[in-house]
C-alpha cells in the first residue's frame, strides 16, 4: 500500500527541525532557506502550517514540464525530476500552487524526493506533525479524532441528563 | 567552517561597522556565545563604568552549534555590565533569533557607543546598517517585531527587540523576541535603551557549513530520542515548566507572599493541568523536540482577548505564589503584560512580592503605595505595578523601576531583610532553606540570585549514590537536605552550564533535570561533528571554569569578593513551616553554609576571599588578560 506524506498543523510546534534535518541531508549544509520544506508561521496568532510537496496524483508540475522530465516513482509515490531531461525553464515553480518546487542555489530546482522513502523529516517530528503513513491509515486516525470529540460530547450529554 | 566565522563591531556613537573573524585559538578557549561574550566583556569594558553610559558594551553571541537541528540550537547568549548589580550582566535567549543571524554571516556582536537618536542595526547576509528607529520607539514588543517586518517587507525577519521598559531604562528591562522568548535577566534591556538602541533585526539566507554533515545528522536523531525518551521531557512537552510547581507546591519548595511560607494552600487553580482550558497548543524554539511553552488563548475577562505564549514556572511565581494570586488567569495576564513591555517576569514579580510583604509589616509609607492596595492577592495592583513600573509612572514604580539596592536605599533600612535578593538581583520563588545545594548555587552565581548558573536540579530526585559519584567525579550525599558533598555538585553543574551557554543549547536537555540528558560528553562529539575540532570531556570542563574564572575575574574588578556571594538573612533565620516532614523546619546552618562557599572556592582554585590564584589563572592561561584594563 502506497504511503502518504501527511501533515497535521495542529501537532506542529514551530520547531523547524523538519527544514533544517532537509537541508543537511540534500544540500549538506544546514540552511532552511534552500530546504524543500518550510513552516509558515502566524506568530501572533500561534498558527504552524508546514508546506511541502503534496505529491499530487496529478501534478501539475508534470503537466506544465516541456520537457517530460517529471516522473512518478511507484515505489516511494515520490514525483521526481529527471534531471538529464530538465532544462530548468522553472515553469514547475511557477505553477505549483503549493510552493513544492524550489530553486536551489545552484540555481536547479529541487523538489521533496520523500528521501527514497524515509523522510528525515518524518523520522525528526517529535510532535508527529510530519506522518509518512497508509492512505487508509490516515483516515483511521482522522475518524479517530473526530469520533473522540464525538464522544465527548456525548459524555458531556448524558451527565446533563 | 564553524569555528571561522565573523564578528561584527558596530559603533553607535560614530556609525561605524567592522567585521573581523573569530580565531580558532579563542574558540578553543571560550567556544562562542556566553563564553566568548564574556571574554570579550572582560576585555573591552573598563573597570567602573557606568553600565548605562556609551561606555559600557553589548555582546550578542550565538553558540558553537547553533543551528543544528537538536537540543533546542538556537539560543543566544547577551551580555554587558549589568545596570542592576553593576556585576556581569549576562542572558540568555531562546526562540529564533541565533539561528537567523549566523545564516546572516555573523556568530557575534560587538555594540558600543550611543545612538543620537532612536536606532536599530539592521543585518542582511553580510551587511550591517545602523537604521533609524524613531517610528518604533514607543512601541511595544510584539508591534517593533511587527513594524521591521512590514518595513522590510520580508516576514521572515528575526529581531530582538526592547519594549517600553527598556526605553525607560527601568534596570531589569529585557530583551524580546518571538511571543514570548526573553533574555530576562540583569537588564540587557535597559542597556539597549541607554544607547537608544530599539531592536537588532536579522535576516540570512547564507549557508553554515557543518564539518560531517551525514554524521551530524544521525546523531542529532540520537541526541532528540535520548531526550524525549525520558519521562521529564514528555511532562514538558504538555505542561511545559509549569510542572516543576506540582512538585514544589506539594513538598513545599516554594516560596508564597514573598517569603512567608513555602506552600501556597488553596494553590489548585496554579496547577499545570488548568493550563488544558487555555491552551490550543505547544510551542518549540529552533531545533526543540521539547516544545515546552503553551500557546494560550484567554476568551473572557477585561484582557480578553488574547493570545499568547507561556508562561514559564517563574511567571507563575511571579504573579501567583509570591504575591499570593492563586488563578491562572492572573497569571496568564501578568506574563502577557511583561512581554508586552519587555520586563523581567521574575524581577518584577520579586519586587512586587517585597513591597506587598513592607506593606503588610508597615514599612512602606502611605504616600509611598500611591494609592495602590497593595494587599496579598490583589491582582489589579499587580498588574498595575507592572505597568507602572516599566512606565516608571508614580513615585512607587519609579522608586522600583531602579531595582533592589536603590529601591532599598530609598524606602529605609528596615526593608532589606525582606528583600530577598542577592547582588541586588531577585531571586525565583524557590524556596533554597531545606537545599543546601541549591542554596549555594544562587549565592555564588556571578549574575545575582540565579537558578540557571548552577542548580543542581537532579539533587532533589534522591538518586543512588553510585550515580552520583558517576556523574559529578566524587562521592556525596543522594539526601538533598545534606550539605555532603554539594559544593562539588554545584561547581560541576557550573561548568557544564557555562558550556552549554556556549555551544548554543537549551540548558533543559542537559542534565538540568534529567540524569541521562546530554552532558560533556555528547557535547564533545557534537562539537567535532559541527567544526571539526575535537575537545575532549576534561577540556570542556577546563573552558567552562576558564569562563567562570573570567566572570569571576570581571566581577573582582568591579569590587565584589566573598562579603557578596551571601543569601538573605532570612535563610539563616527563619526555618520552613509547611511541607514534608524532611523540609518542614529547615534553615541554612551559617557554618556550614560558609564551608561550603570554602570547599566550591578551592574547586574552582580561588582563595578564601573568591579571587582566582596566580596558579588558576596560569592553568586556564588567563594570567596576561588578568592585569588589562585594571
């Protein structure tokens, strides 16, 4: 079964362990501003969103390529750049609507490659903001929580009664 | 590489920027943030200076391992001569700051001289501007962080900031950054606004290059599951420090209205778990699998609404016990209110604490409260105070905007035994009678009345004694009420604080409070992994009590001996009445207190009178720097 990078933001404390274990390990020096992942953060508000390639089953970043350099790996689910292919037009940055694909300092594009299948991303978030899970483990766990709050509700109901 | 990088010195006065690198042979010694801090304040501050005139300098020093993605790396160490005790002035600083400003080329910096005008230094990958800040002066310190952002046009600016308490030059003004971080301690802010410097804005987008990469890696994994793998981590990733008060309210460890008694009753609505109604969250500072502040909302009341971060266990003495305020709520407002104006949460709590307790005795005049009831309990006038205070509005704020010492001058002789201070800095709302160890710790530091110098927090777990030989290199006694051994356990905790200052890291994942938390040892491989320079355990031992001997040295030159490293007279006098059967009842015995101030002098190779020998200062090579400046 297919893994799933999954986030949740409201596990997420702002830590940036996440762009900072990404950049080590891809660019060999620790700089979050050329990691493929990044923690948008509302400070005054307490609000941690992390944004990262979501892997589309479509990507739109695949459509737009000229040069059919995006390709999906079956393995991992990891949409990858081929980087014999690419001409780095960057037509893959501009239209991701989620920021996925970045420009390195090299000034190719770099991307989430799900580190062929152990995020070290993943493997950092204590909080376990960060999942690399079974599709249908995420919707477990997304019940779950739903049916907790459900519950205690009707806890909450039934002392009243 | 990491040990090779740059120092800027910026002259307010002239408006001049130098940028000059960090040898390799001073890192070897001092290793960066508060150790470099502080041998830099030892060497470019003149002997009896006024702290808050152009004279006296800023140091802002990152650690040797900011910015590896472990043990909460982003801490940041500020220092000056302080304007509260005139002694060293040192603090440190959590959240995002450090981390930005070496992606922003720099690991130090040097801020001397004074501003004509309202200024803020402006760092950009390599540049450094001195920018004019009249627009921001006033302003507090979550608008300052929000105005250089919206000035810049980049949200990803990190600042320290000063607040309307700094600007007043009120003596314990902190520095701010983020919701909630502050370098709380001995008044750095106040320094900022004696030289009209408003904040320190940075932004970088540069590399910092790590010596192994792949390796560091790795072990910055290991280095996050030790720490999260111990029970004390998981309490403070949900209650943050805020548990220490479920420990110390239960065996009486604490100290309520003032220093009364050491259990505040009635204290439920203190406890950590109330926090659950106000919080939608954790928080972690660069490189924290901890995350120990709460994020906090407060719906109702007149403050509502308001969003948060914190508090910490010392704003929870600072606004509850010690003032005998028993409701979260209370002390949410209060926490919110010091950021806001950038105060130290524990200094004005203590102060606030010592006039309701003169109050009560009769020793504060009428006209003296400025109409303020100052009753235990009374929220309104606690956060009235505060206001007041970082304001310097009324005679009473203004008189305790100074700080202890003056404070104590002005309002009569009779109100220093209830000051419960040490080098004219309050101490936390721990009560140290039953501890002798942690009773020495915050009578030694060089800073004031301090828990973070040297506290031996594990003291209080009863550990078996083996392990304690094992971790602190001699026998002594696992009973925390002894005073067997403890002058040892205190000096090694010194000296593996004043590293751990120095590399960059959060004093609370090392063995602060739990026993198999990173120490020397870990730090020694994480150093070579980030520069590649291999300083073994004994070495770092050496360069913390290198920078301990320095502060030391730095604080003998300003006049402070033995007759200083004393505590209030009340520990000597008053035993504990509440508590377990083993606290309750419980002073510092004097002699004993005064061998144990003997025994950790001679550790650390000073003579009776706490000043270094001739044989120290050769040992740790420190004995050409001793006769500068003097």
């Amino acid at each position: 079964m297919q893994k799933f990078l999954f986030i949740n933001p409201e596990k997420c404390s702002g830590c940036r362990i996440c762009e900072t274990v990404c950049s080590l390990h891809h660019e060999k020096v620790c700089n979050p501003t050329y990691a493929r992942i990044q923690v948008i953060k509302w400070e005054s508000s307490g609000l941690y969103i992390p944004m990262v390639c979501q892997q589309c089953e479509d990507p739109i970043c695949e459509t737009v390529c000229p040069m059919g350099a995006v390709f999906k790996d079956e393995n991992t689910g990891a949409i990858l750049i081929d980087y014999d292919l690419c001409v780095g037009c960057k037509l893959c940055v501009t239209h991701c609507p989620f920021g996925g694909v970045v420009i390195g300092k090299d000034g190719k594009i770099k991307k989430c490659d799900l580190c062929d299948g152990d995020p070290l991303c993943v493997k950092n978030c204590e909080p376990k903001a960060l999942q690399y899970i079974e599709g249908t483990t995420i919707n477990f766990h997304k019940r779950k929580a739903a049916a907790q709050r459900f519950s205690e509700l009707m806890q909450k109901l039934l002392a009243a009664t | 590489m990491v040990w090779n990088r740059k120092i800027a010195h910026i002259n307010l006065t002239s408006g001049k920027v130098q940028t000059k690198k960090i040898s390799k042979s001073l890192r070897k010694q001092f290793l960066g943030g508060r150790g470099l801090n502080m041998y830099y304040l030892y060497q470019y501050i003149k002997p009896g200076i006024d702290p808050l005139g152009p004279e006296n300098a800023l140091f802002i020093g990152t650690g040797i391992l900011t910015g590896i993605p472990a043990l909460g790396a982003g801490r940041c160490d500020i220092a000056a001569k302080s304007p509260l005790t005139g002694a060293v002035g040192d603090s440190n600083i959590g959240g995002f700051f450090a981390p930005e400003l070496r992606f922003a080329g720099f690991d130090h910096l040097m801020v001397t001289g004074k501003a004509e005008k309202p200024s803020y230094i402006w760092i950009h990958d390599g540049e450094v501007t001195i920018q004019d800040a009249t627009h921001l002066w006033g302003k507090d310190t979550f608008e300052t962080q929000d105005q250089i952002r919206s000035d810049h046009n980049d949200e990803q600016i990190k600042s320290l900031v000063i607040g309307k308490a700094g600007e007043n030059l009120v003596r314990y003004a902190n520095v701010r950054t983020g919701m909630k971080n502050a370098a709380g301690r001995t008044g750095m802010g106040c320094v900022m606004g004696s030289k009209n410097l408003k904040a320190i804005a940075t932004r970088g987008t540069l590399d910092v290059e790590f010596a192994y990469p792949d390796k560091l890696l790795d072990y910055c994994s290991e280095m996050n599951n030790q720490i999260t793998g111990s029970r004390w981590a998981s309490a403070q990733s949900k209650w943050g420090t805020l548990i220490i008060y479920s420990n110390t309210n239960t065996t009486g460890l604490i100290r309520t209205r003032n220093f009364q008694l050491n259990l505040l009753e009635d204290g439920e609505n203190l406890e950590p778990e109330v926090m659950d109604e106000y919080t939608i969250g954790m928080s972690g500072c660069y490189g924290c699998s901890v995350h120990c502040r709460h994020r906090y909302v407060l719906k109702d009341g007149p403050y509502a609404p308001l969003f948060g971060e914190g508090p910490e266990y010392t704003s929870l003495g600072a606004f509850g016990t010690m003032v005998g305020c028993k409701k979260m709520e209370t002390v949410l407002v209060g926490n919110h209110l010091v950021n806001k104006y950038g105060i130290d949460t524990l200094e004005v709590g203590g102060i606030i604490a010592w006039v309701m307790e003169l109050n009560e005795k009769g020793l504060l005049s009428e006209k003296l409260t400025d109409g303020l009831n100052l009753e235990w309990g009374n929220e309104e006038a606690v956060f009235e105070l505060i206001k007041r205070i970082s304001k310097r509005e009324g005679d009473l704020g203004n008189i305790l905007a100074d700080g202890f010492l003056p404070a104590i001058a002005k309002i009569g002789k009779e109100s220093e035994y209830y000051a419960m201070q040490i080098k004219g800095m309050s101490n936390l709302h721990s009560d140290e009678r039953p501890t002798p160890s942690l009773a020495l710790g915050i009578a030694t530091s060089t800073r004031g009345a301090e828990h973070l110098r040297s506290r031996p927090a594990i003291d209080l777990y009863g550990l078996p004694e083996e392990l304690l030989e094992e971790i602190y290199g001699a026998p002594m006694s696992s009973d925390y009420t002894s005073y067997e051994g403890k002058s040892r356990m205190v000096w090694w905790q010194e000296l593996l604080y004043a590293v751990t200052d120095s590399i960059g890291i959060c004093k609370f994942q090392t063995v602060f409070c739990a026993v198999h938390a990173p120490k020397f040892e870990e730090f020694s491989k994480l150093i070579e992994y980030t520069s590649a320079l291999k300083i073994s355990k004994p070495e770092l031992m050496e360069i913390g009590e290198r920078i301990i001997t320095t502060e030391r040295m730095f604080n003998n030159r300003e006049g402070f001996s033995r007759k200083d490293d004393k505590l209030p007279e009340r520990f000597f006098k008053e035993p504990t009445t509440l508590g377990l059967p083993i606290i309750k009842g419980k002073k510092i015995e004097k002699g004993r207190f005064n061998t144990m101030i003997d025994e950790y002098y001679s550790l650390h190779g000073w003579d009776n009178n706490g000043v270094p020998s001739e044989e120290t200062l050769k040992r740790l090579g420190l004995e050409n720097k001793y006769s500068m400046n003097s």
